[in-house]
C-alpha cells in the first residue's frame, strides 16, 4: 500500500504524454482510412483547383481547416487523457506489484479503442470504420448485441474500478478525483444540454399569431394518404386533414432554393434572379420579403434547415435568427471529411457542436447525421419572444435516402429507388411529428396559421413518373430521376400545400377543413399570409392571394380557371443524378461552373457560365390540363415544343408558327415571351422600382449574343 501511495504522490501526471502518443496513433489510424477512401470528393485535386482562385492560404476556408485540424487534436488529446485518467485510477485501485502505470495506460488504450470501434460500428454503419464492421457489431449473441455486450463490461470495469478506488482508500479520493476530472469534462460535454430556454410557454393573449412555414424537401404531391402503395406519413396525412390543401400547386422552379425564394417573396424566379442555386448575391434581388414585411409588425422572424450546400438562404432575407449549418466550401470539405470513429461519437452533442460545427446537426454529413439533433437543436435556439414568423425546411427525404442509423442498403440499383425514398419519407414524417410536438411545448401553436409545403417532388423512375415519354420519340429516354430535370414530369413540379390554423382566434369560415382543385403555386404563400394578416407590401406580386379560396368563396376558383403558370427544369450535371455514382471525372466537370469567395467562402456560379446554364433547361406553362413545354435542341441552338395533356399520356411535337389550336396557341405565345426575356436578361415581371440596379448586373451576366 506504500508503494502504491509513493508512486501516486511523487509521480501523479507520469504516463500523461504516453496516453497522447497513444490516442495520436489511433487518430492517424481513422485519418488514413479516410484518405484511403478512393470515392471521397474531397481528394480531387482538379475539381478543388477549378473552385480555388489564387492561393488558398488567405481564405476563409483555410482559416476553417485549421480550425477543424486543432478541433481533432483538442479531441485526441482529450481522449488520451481520459485513459491516462483511468489508468491512474486503476493503479490506485488494484495496487499491482506487476502491472505498472504505463501498462494501465497501454490496456486502458486499447480498450478504449475496442469500445470506440464497435460503438462507431454500431452507431454509425454508414461511417468509413464503422460499414466494414457494422454487421459484426450489431450481432447478438443470447439476445445482447456485441456493442451491447462490449459497452457493458468496458465500461462496467470502469465503474468497479473507480468505485474501488474511492472505497479502498480514503486518504487517495482527492487524488482519485483529481484523475476523474478530464473523465467529467468529457461526461458533461457529451450530454446533450439545452442552449437556450426550452420550457412551455404559453402566447400571453398576443392578438397577432405566430405565422409557420415547415417545408419538407422532395416530398412527392402523391404520398400522402397511402401515396406509393404505403402509409408512409401519419402525421402528415393528420395534419392535412385538417388543413386547407390545395391539391393542384406547382412550383415555379423543382429545385430547393428557388422555391423557398418563391415562397418567402411571392414572386417567380426570373423575377428576383433566383433562378439556380448557388447563384451570387449581386445577381439576385427579392424586393421586400414575407419576413421583412413581417418584422416590421414586429415579428421576430427565424429560419431553420439542416442542409445548406446548395440553398444559400441567410439573414439578408429577412431573418433575425438563423439556424442552420455554417454555409460555404468549408461545409462541403469539412462536412465530408469529418468521419473517423472518435468525432462521429461526439458530433451530436455539446461538445460536437463546439469541435465540428459543420457536421453538427448536419443533413449534407449524412453519415452522422441524426434527425432528433436538428429537432433539439430548433427547439433550444428557438428565441422566447413573441409573435414569431418560423421558416422551417426538413431535408432528410432529399437524395442520399440514408442518415446516420437508417438501415445498410445499396444505392446502385435504380429500382431500389422507390424503397429507399419511402424510408426516408416515413422518417421525415416522424421528424416532422417532432417538430410539432416541440412548437407546441413552447406554447407557439396557441395561436398560430402554419402552412405544411414540399419545395418540389421527385421523380424514382416510375412509370408515372414519364408519363409521355413512353409512346412519344420526342421524349423516349429523357432524364426523370430526382428534380428539376424533366418539366414534364408531374412528379417533379408538382408539391403538396396545406394550411391551417391552431387556436381560437381564427374565423372559422377560413378554415373549413377540405381539398381544393384550383392552380396554385408556391408564389401564392407570401400573398395569401399577408393577405391573411392584413399587412399591405411595398413589392407587387407575381402570386394570388389565396384568401378567397380559403373563405370557401363560390366566385373565387373561377378567377382562377384560365390561370397560366410557369415551371422549368435546373442545372443538370451528369453524375448528380439518384442512382449514379458520382466519378472524379464528373465532379471536376461540375465544379468548372463554380468558383470559391475567399472572404466568405462561399462556392458561387461563376458569371459567365450562367447563359449556357438557362439556353440549356427546359421551360413549361400550364394552363387547365394543357402543358406547352419549350426542350432546348442537342445542339442546344434552340427550342422544340411539345404539347402535352395532363390528364392523359397524349403529347406531340408543335410547330409554333403553324399552331393553330386556340387553346394551345395563347399559351405558345406566353412562353415564347418568357423565353426571350429570360434569355435576354430580362425582368419577366414587375419589380423593377427596387431591383432596376441589380437587374443591369443580371443582363450583363446573362447576355449571349448566340441567343
């Protein structure tokens, strides 16, 4: 017992920088695994070169990177410490005359290495350390897992071990506690603490209501009450039953970030020049926003996503609050590269929210991605104070299909598509019942209109999915996976809108729950809430207020019959389709349309690439059950037009100056129109008052005299 005591006292940090070495071994370990990864995007030299101008030493995303280097030392050396701690207290308990302190050390090592990788195994089987070993570690063996079976006995050492310590001899507790210290911090640091306020509160008689917009990313129009054969979305379909749906609404755009514009200023894409993502700020302009005109009566306005890579919507929109991921190239570097065993088991928590806030709370790390982090995470950042506008957009049905502990599948078979969405939408939906739960323990659905979108659909390769292409050569063959490539394809263009208010304070006449078969499109929102609050805009509109429709106005679908509205496809890169594999070839051909902002690490399209992007998509007006579609040409040196029915598979080439259907032929006429505006850099509307500056910038980027 002396000598156990002498060598405790004259000697108490001997071992310290033994334990370092040690966890710096097994850090390099999980670091060149990483490398080792062929498929990994971070490692294409071309594609970064072709995004980086100048050196990138002086940038934002640099200074990142060091940042994300110091956050894995910091988390190695804190790992070591903790095995020096239990080593020590090992020494302390057991008094060995054989085992000396650098063997604790040694087998505290490894067993804290063992417990890591079967605990990233487990938790994470998607991870590069954890899919190779993912089966083994989720095998039972009478009943107990082996990450069950591991975690006991590791960890159960352990707490014998302390406690016998404490026990045994009392003159060493305040040496044993002294060794429990970094064993503390990492416990408190891994609990999963709330930020902010998170108790019930009631609306405290406020006479305006809490205006909520959750959008779910990808949801397919059809999914909904036994859409694709299943019930995937119970808590989806609940609130749709009790909501006004419009069963007929489109948006203007099939991709994410054009949509949400559309929705949060009510006005088309090619009116703001928000027609892609990723687009530089000086080339869009919004007008005044729902959340602008809303701050002004003194809303305070929040917008939450878990993914950012390519919908760049931040506070200049209008936000008081955001709560997203950082945006810029460090998320899609950094995000992509934190996947080693040790910061995967702390990325969801405190301590992964201070190392790793580019993976934290993160769709686009799909691989650590948790769906209850974002929830916990909107729900403690959520400010107190009250009437609140909320812009909240789940992504977890978008493409990959996989998070953090969804099931092992492969994503090779595009007739694997269908199972997968369906996964990730019947998980979404248990997101989006989280959520709700969460607004209504803070006490922000007392009194409150919330509006349930999708942002766009997505086409699976279902024979529904081309309904045209299929008996028409014009169309045989043409790209329907995912969105924004076809707009002929219902799937894609089409998204599911309901409204409804929580509360008593709402005439009832508004909200008479029922569905509504009238053309509507996601530019409607923002009028139609203001409408709803009587707050008038300083920016005209390019949607309709919806408000009649709501008061179950018998006159008000009728203004709506003969209502053209206008859609088109994205930027469609090869290789970023579902289904494909994504090759270093392709992503060096993609990335030549981007380019890096050293200050704000931002990864914008670069200006000059932007009149091939618009001569190169498709772009469609509906009207009643006609669709008139403009295809650019293989040689894209121009446009076809094809008629199409909704309601049936018919469609056709048209000729555009023999057309003489007076159905169809208003409709040529309008999309040609658009077509010259938006190819000449344009406003397709009005909007000009405020954005005549950025306009001029915007013509100048898109001017193409091949047009």
């Amino acid at each position: 017992m002396r000598r156990a005591e002498s060598c405790s006292s004259n000697r108490p940090w001997h071992g310290i920088p033994l334990a370092i070495v040690l966890a710096f071994v097994f850090a390099s370990f999980s670091v060149l695994r990483l490398i080792g990864d062929s498929h990994s995007i971070i490692y294409s030299q071309t594609a970064l070169q072709s995004v980086l101008v100048g050196s990138i030493l002086e940038t934002k995303l640099a200074r990142n990177i060091a940042l994300f280097i110091l956050a894995h030392v910091f988390l190695a050396i804190l790992f070591g410490l903790v095995c020096w701690a239990i080593a020590l207290i090992s020494e302390l308990a057991w008094q060995s005359k054989t085992l000396k302190r650098s063997t604790w050390i040694l087998l505290w090592s490894v067993l804290a290495w063992a417990l890591v990788l079967v605990a990233n195994a487990a938790m994470y089987p998607w991870s590069l350390l954890g899919e190779p070993y993912a089966a083994l570690a989720t095998h039972k063996v009478f009943g107990v897992s082996v990450f069950q079976l591991t975690t006991t006995v590791i960890l159960g050492f352990a707490c014998l071990t302390i406690g016998k310590a404490l026990w045994q001899a009392p003159l060493w507790r305040k040496k044993v506690a002294g060794a429990l210290l970094p064993i503390a911090v990492v416990g408190f640091a891994l609990l999963r603490a709330p930020f902010g306020e998170s108790q019930p509160r009631n609306a405290n008689g406020q006479a305006k209501p809490n205006v909520i917009i959750i959008g779910i990313d990808a949801l397919r129009h059809d999914v909904p009450f036994g859409g694709l054969g299943q019930e995937l979305t119970p808590a989806i379909d609940d609130f749709l039953r009790s909501s006004v749906r419009f069963t007929d609404a489109i948006t203007p755009l099939a991709r994410t970030f054009p949509s949400w514009v559309a929705t949060l200023t009510g006005r088309h894409p090619h009116t703001t020049g928000a027609v892609m993502n990723l687009l530089p700020p000086r080339l869009i302009c919004t007008g005044e926003t729902l959340p602008q005109a809303l701050r002004k009566k003194g809303y305070t306005t929040v917008y939450a996503i878990d993914e950012v890579r390519f919908s760049n919507i931040d506070a200049s929109y209008g936000f008081d609050v955001t709560v997203t991921p950082p945006i810029g190239a460090s998320d899609f570097l950094l995000g992509s590269l934190n996947d080693t065993p040790l910061s995967n088991l702390v990325v969801n928590t405190f301590l992964g929210k201070l190392l790793f806030p580019f993976s934290y709370a993160n769709r686009a790390s799909a691989v650590t991605y948790k769906p209850a982090t974002f929830v916990d995470r909107l729900r403690s950042e959520l400010p107190r104070k009250q009437p609140i506008f909320l812009a909240v957009h789940l992504t977890l049905a978008h493409w990959p299909y996989y998070w953090s502990d969804s099931p092992k599948h492969q994503l090779r078979e595009t007739a694997a598509l269908r199972e997968l969405y369906a996964m990730s939408v019947r998980e979404v939906d248990r997101q989006f019942a989280s959520v709700m739960e969460s607004l209504a323990s803070l006490g922000l659905l007392n009194n409150a209109i919330v509006v349930l979108m999708s942002d766009h659909g997505e086409s699976l390769g279902m024979p529904n999915d081309n309904p045209y292409g299929e008996d028409n050569p014009e169309l045989r063959g043409a790209i329907v996976l995912g969105h924004g490539t076809s707009v002929l394809s219902p799937q894609q263009y089409r998204v599911v809108l309901g409204m409804r208010p929580f509360g008593h304070s709402f005439d009832s006449k508004y909200w008479q729950p029922r569905a509504i078969d009238v053309p509507v499109t996601l530019t409607d929102v923002a009028p139609t809430l203001l409408d709803l609050l009587n707050i008038p805009s300083d920016d005209p509109s390019d949607g309709r207020s919806l408000v009649g429709l709501l008061a179950n106005d018998p006159t008000a679908s009728e203004s709506f019959d003969e209502r053209m509205r206008f859609t088109e496809s994205e930027f469609n890169p090869r290789g970023f389709q579902p289904g494909a594999m994504l090759t270093l070839s392709a992503l060096a051909a993609i990335m030549t349309f981007y380019e890096l902002d050293p200050e704000t690490d931002r990864v914008l399209v670069k200006q000059e690439r932007l009149p091939a992007v618009l001569n190169d998509r498709q772009y469609a007006v509906l009207r009643g059950n006609d669709i008139v579609a403009a295809l650019p040409t293989e040689e894209k040196t121009g446009f076809r037009y094809v008629w199409a029915n909704r309601e049936g598979r018919e469609s056709r080439r048209i000729d555009p100056a023999l057309e003489d259907n007076e159905a169809i032929r208003p409709m040529i006429e309008a999309l040609q129109q658009r077509l010259r505006n938006v190819l000449a850099g344009m406003p397709v509307t009005g909007n000009e008052r405020r954005c005549a500056a950025k306009r001029q910038v915007r013509r100048a980027a898109t001017s193409n005299p091949s047009s």
